[in-house]
C-alpha cells in the first residue's frame, strides 16, 4: 500500500469512528422513546427543590418538574438522587440521561454539559412577615436584617441597602436564620431555598417574599451532544411556561412565580 492510500484509509476510518461517537452521543432521545424511561438526576439534600418527606419519597420543585417532564415525554421516570458534587459526572458517565437538580449555567460546567432554557427560578431576596410593609428598599430604613456574612445575600444587600438599617451578620445560615424566627430580627435576606423553608417550617410567621436581590435560574443538563435531547426538552420548558406550570410550580414551592426566565 502506498503511503498516500495509506494515509486515506486511515482518514477513512477516523472519519468512520468520529461519525459513529458522534451517532452514538445523540440517541438518548430515541433510547428514552424506544424503552419508555427516563433516568432524571434530582436533588433530596436541597428543599424546597428537593428533599424527603414524611412518607420517605423525594418531593419539592424538581421533583415535580422531573415527572412532568418524564410524562411529556412518555416515559416512567428513575429519580436518582444526586449532590451537588456528583450530578455533572452521572450525566458524563451515563448514570442518567437528565439533570434537574438546582443546576446553574456557567461557563466551566458549558464545556462539558449542555443546558436546556432556564425552567425555574433561583434568586436571593429579602422575606419579612406580611404584617411588615417593604415594597422598596427605602422600607428596609429603621429595620433590623439579618443576613450570612459573605454570603451572595450579604453581598447583594450591601449593593442596595440604604442608610438607617441595622445589619446583624452572622457567621453560618443557622444563626442567620435562627435570628429571624426567634424575633431577634424583623427581615432576613438569604436564598430563595432558606426563605421557603423558614415558610414551610414555621407558618404562623406569616412569612413573605418581599424584594429581589439577585436573579439565578435554573437549568436542566444533558449530554454533551445531545442535541435531540435538548432541543426536545426546551420544547416541553417553553410550553410549560405558556400553560402556566412553571409559575404553578414556583408558587408552589418558593412563595412567588417563575418571573422572565432566560432562554
């Protein structure tokens, strides 16, 4: 064989296995049509998007929108518990076909995960008892806020925060919590996950989402190259958002709708 004839055949079959990865990174859609199964990464460590309830059943935000996904899709779900440490390597490793488990888009995780239209909302905010009036920061004057030293929240407050309010920072969410539901505190700013709890865990303060600090969505993962896949989930996310099942499951579950989620 001569060394040009040598050199296309060997063109030939890269070019054959390249095509053949290629092939083979795309068919999860059509595997998940074919068997009728979605394996879908969720969270159970992580409320209100996901923990375990009483009954030892996942349930919260994810949870509801990893079923609604698997039945738009035909398909019986597999929830896999996942943190947030191990999510990305299921997906790359093919433990799971999906991720819906808080997943924030940046771009480290684009090089090797591909992220479907933002499906639900993840911000930090300040929350105060409905009794307590603040419909803009100039309200927060002559309150006491309790907020984590260093935290997103910490940062976003000292952006906005206007003079005459008294900051209490504390050095862990415990004690920045703690401080709120015990009254040492009329406001607390923090994640959308801590205020949900504080109001599913202690409903007579009448707990309420009151303003924003920072908007940051999130998104569902695929494969790298599953473009079928993504293309097919962003179908079912933006239909969610006209019927209305996104901004259902955002009240719900964090106390306010989805707003102007990002493509």
């Amino acid at each position: 064989m001569t060394s040009l004839a040598r050199r296309t055949t060997l063109g030939l079959a890269a070019a054959v296995l390249l095509w053949g990865g290629a092939a083979q990174a795309q068919n999860t859609l059509d595997h998940i049509t074919r068997t009728k199964k979605v394996r879908i990464a969720i969270p159970t460590d992580y409320p209100p998007y996901g923990f375990v309830g009483v009954d030892l059943k996942p349930q919260g935000l994810d949870i509801d929108m990893a079923r609604y996904i698997a039945a738009k899709l035909g398909a019986t779900p597999e929830l896999v518990p996942v943190t947030s440490a191990n999510r990305i390597p299921y997906l790359q490793t093919k433990k799971v076909d999906i991720v819906i488990s808080t997943l924030g888009k940046t771009p480290e995780r684009e090089q090797v995960v591909d992220f479907t239209h933002a499906y639900s909302p993840f911000f930090q905010a300040v929350f105060a008892a409905k009794s307590v009036s603040i419909k803009s920061w100039a309200d927060l004057s002559g309150k006491t806020v309790s907020v984590t030293r260093g935290a997103m929240a910490d940062t976003e407050l000292g952006k906005v925060i206007p003079a005459g309010v008294d900051v209490k920072r504390f050095e862990d969410h415990v004690g920045t919590v703690s401080a709120f539901v015990s009254g040492q505190v009329q406001v607390i700013a923090t994640s959308a996950a801590e205020g949900a709890t504080i109001m599913k865990q202690n409903p007579k303060l009448d707990t309420e989402y009151k303003l924003l600090l920072k908007e940051s969505p999130n998104y569902m993962g695929v494969g790298k190259g599953e473009t079928a896949l993504k293309d097919r989930l962003n179908a079912l996310i933006l239909e969610a958002r006209r019927n209305g099942e996104i901004d259902k499951l955002s009240t719900r579950w964090l106390g306010r709708g989805a707003g102007d989620l990002p493509m």
